[in-house]
C-alpha cells in the first residue's frame, strides 16, 4: 500500500506576469504498524508416566482453556530441551509441574536447573516418592512454589496453579 500526499508547492509562472500553483505529487513507501507480539504463555508438565500426563492436560484444559499452551515430556533432560524450543518460538514457560523420581534427572534437580535459567517460573514438584530431602533441596535451590503429594486433588492442583500465577 502507498499513500499519495498531495502538496501546494514552488508557485511556477502561468504566462506573462501570471502565476499558478503547481501540485507535486510525492509517494510515500509502505509504512506498516505492527503490534507489539504479545508471548505465549505456557505450562510444561514432566511426568515418567503417560498416565499422569494425560490426566494433567485434561484438568489444566478444563480449568484454562485455551489461555496457555500445553507441554509434556516424559523426562528432565527433554524437558529442558523443551523450554529452549519454546523460548526460541516466543512462547514463555510460566508453570512447571514435575514428578520427582523419573529416569535420568530427578525432578528437583531438574527444577534447579529451571532456577538457573528462568527464575520466574513457578515450579511445583507433584510426586508420591520424594524424599525430604528433595523437596528442602528444591524449596531452597529451586524456589519451589509448592509440593503435591500423588494422587493429587484437581481442585488443590489449580488452585496452587492459580497462586503461583498471581505471584508473577
């Protein structure tokens, strides 16, 4: 699109001792506005379990819609992989829910390195193995929003979902 500006310019003569005002065109090169891309947002879920990933989309799509996009992975290191894709796409991880005890690296050491890279995350360790030692680890090194016990409430889950976004 160009936008033609027309302009009253130089008066040139007419004829003799006459004068007219001569109109100049002058073209404009597209200018386009874009908005300012707003990021997505999106909530990870790292389970060993296909089971417990399931179960966790279908509450976290029930109690939010469409507002976040959804991530699983079933280890640590994937899981990490993933959050680098997201960021590369524009897309903020703002909630991690993670098991503890999976193949590889456990769940809080997984979350402190989370801490590392992207303090702002809210991170909740879901887990029915872990240690207490684990969860001090991971309150302390990994500012661990919250630790759910397995099975879980749905109703507790959101709700400690929805805290740790009011935080941000």
């Amino acid at each position: 699109m160009s936008l033609v500006v027309e302009s009253r310019s130089p008066l040139t003569p007419l004829n003799k001792g006459g004068t007219r005002a001569s109109i100049a065109s002058l073209k404009l090169e597209h200018i386009t506005y874009k908005e300012p891309k707003m990021p997505k947002l999106s909530i990870l879920c790292v389970d060993d379990e296909v089971i417990i990933l399931n179960s966790l989309l279908r509450q976290l799509q029930a109690a939010f819609g469409d507002r976040y996009v959804y991530e699983t992975s079933e280890n640590a290191e994937e899981a990490l992989e993933i959050i680098e894709e997201l960021q590369a796409e524009s897309t903020d991880v703002i909630v991690i829910v993670s098991d503890w005890l999976m193949p590889g690296m456990k769940g809080d050491e997984f979350l402190i390195e989370v801490q590392k890279k992207f303090p702002n995350v809210v991170k909740i360790l879901l887990t029915g193995q872990a240690d207490e030692a684990a969860v001090e680890r991971a309150k302390k090194q990994a500012n661990l929003h919250r630790y759910l016990q397995k099975p879980w409430s749905e109703q507790e889950l959101i709700a400690c979902i929805q805290e740790g976004l009011a935080k941000l």
